[in-house]
C-alpha cells in the first residue's frame, strides 16, 4: 500500500484540528497502519498532547528537518501507542517563516523531506498551525488530501473560501495530486439548536464532502491532551474515542482518501 499524506488545515483556530489530527493518527495506529503524525506547528501541542517533553527537543524536531539538514528519520520519535511516531514541534519552528523568504522552491521543503527521506508509513498526518503561511502551504504541496475540521458553532464556514482557494493555487501552481477529502464536523453538541443547524448548512453547501461521521463534544476528549494520552489511551470507552474510531473506519472504507 502506498504512503497517504494527509493534511489537517483550518486558519481558524479552535475547531478540533489538533485534537483531530492526534486521534486521527493514534485511531490509523489502532487499526494496524503504520502512521507518522508530523506537528507542524510551533506551539506544539500535537506533540505535548502525545506526551513527548519538550525539553528533549532541542536539536530534535521538524525545524531541523526543514532548516538544518537534519534527515527527517533522525527527528522521529516513537509514542506510547504501537504504529504510532511522530515528528515534533517546538517553538523553533517560530522563525521557519522568515528563513523560508530567502529560499528557493521554499514551498516543497516538506514534501522533499518526507518523499526523499527513506521513510516508511502508510499513513503521514499533518497537523498544520492556524494560519496560512508558508508551513501551511508546505503541508498543502507535500500531501495527497486535505481534511478540513469545522466546528459546529457560529461563524463555522467563515475564512473557509479562503482555505479552499488556497488548496486550490496550490494544486494548480506545485501539487495536482492535491484534493480535498472532506469536511470533519467537531463539536457537535445534539442538545444544541445551532449545532443542527450549522451541520445542516454545511451539508447543504458541500454536500459529499461532509463526512458522515460527526465528533461530539465530549469531556473526556477535552481532557486527554493534558495527560499526554490520544482519546484510545486515556478513556476507550468514551464517546469521543467511539467517534474517532469510527471515523476512520469511514476513510479506510470509502476509498475518497
């Protein structure tokens, strides 16, 4: 089976994107796939939320990958759950935007890093900073998919255009493999009248690109980052553990991604 990179993009910020993509990744694990989750984003938190100690990145991480010459195998790192590594993030990452000015074909740095690096995964995951920039678009040019998390609240559609637009330069300028592979809803709460109906309006307006599968709002989920667990490990049995699960058994089945 040959390696599917998918990118986890929304410029909003606070709609599950990181949460997903964890979960995303540890679910793939689960199911027996080998997967490489790749935190893209200098905050971190893909990688704090899979228990890697950030003291320990120095010398280390995705910035070196990109910036130092450093051979991406050399940065990956295993995590507590089997079929799962991952390429950590830190605050280095924070300067990866200036020195990208300077550099010729900036946009393909990622790509030649993951396609050149001797790794081997069936799966690679994402998790792309909310933002636009040139980390984004390297995430956009080195993948075959983008997965769009939408939360379930007001305003949920907005800047969406934008990010379409982008994948879309993108897929004419350096990446025509580059498609969208669908709309995740998170955050839904089925007590909430909003929540309908914003799962509705996106329906509606991207129809088959919505995911049939919707993440609830769930406590359990919201507290398995800060123990450094994805939602398989710190609470099985949760509703959000059933949701992610089930939402990747639709992407292994139904053959868009």
């Amino acid at each position: 089976m040959a390696c599917k990179i998918l990118c986890l993009a929304n410029q909003k910020g606070g709609v599950g994107k990181t949460t997903t993509a964890i979960n995303l990744a540890a679910c793939l694990a689960t199911a027996e796939r080998r997967t490489l989750l790749v935190d893209c984003d200098a905050q971190g938190n893909a990688s704090s939320g899979l228990g890697i100690d950030r003291e320990s990145l120095r010398g280390r991480n995705l910035y070196h990958a990109l910036i130092g010459g450093v051979p991406i195998a050399d940065v990956i790192r295993p995590t507590q759950l089997k079929h799962l590594d991952i390429v950590p993030a830190d605050q280095d990452l924070i300067g990866v935007e200036i020195e990208f000015v300077a550099m010729e074909e900036r946009e393909k740095k990622l790509r030649r890093a993951l396609r050149d690096g001797g790794i081997d995964y069936d799966f690679i995951v994402l998790d792309c900073p909310p933002s636009l920039g040139f980390l984004t678009i390297n995430a956009l040019v080195a993948s075959d998919c983008l997965i769009v998390p939408m939360q379930c609240e007001f305003y949920a559609m907005e800047g969406l255009g934008l990010l379409l637009n982008t994948a879309r330069l993108v897929r004419e300028r350096w990446n025509p493999e580059l498609r969208l592979g669908g709309i995740l809803l998170t955050m839904f709460d089925a007590r909430n009248l909003l929540s309908h109906r914003v799962s509705e309006d996106v329906k509606r307006h991207f129809g088959g690109k919505v995911f049939r599968t919707v993440i609830p709002r769930n406590v359990r989920l919201s507290e398995s980052p800060s123990h450094g667990l994805p939602i398989v490990l710190y609470d099985i049995r949760s509703k959000g553990a059933a949701a992610y699960m089930e939402w990747t058994q639709e992407i292994l089945n139904n053959g868009r991604i």
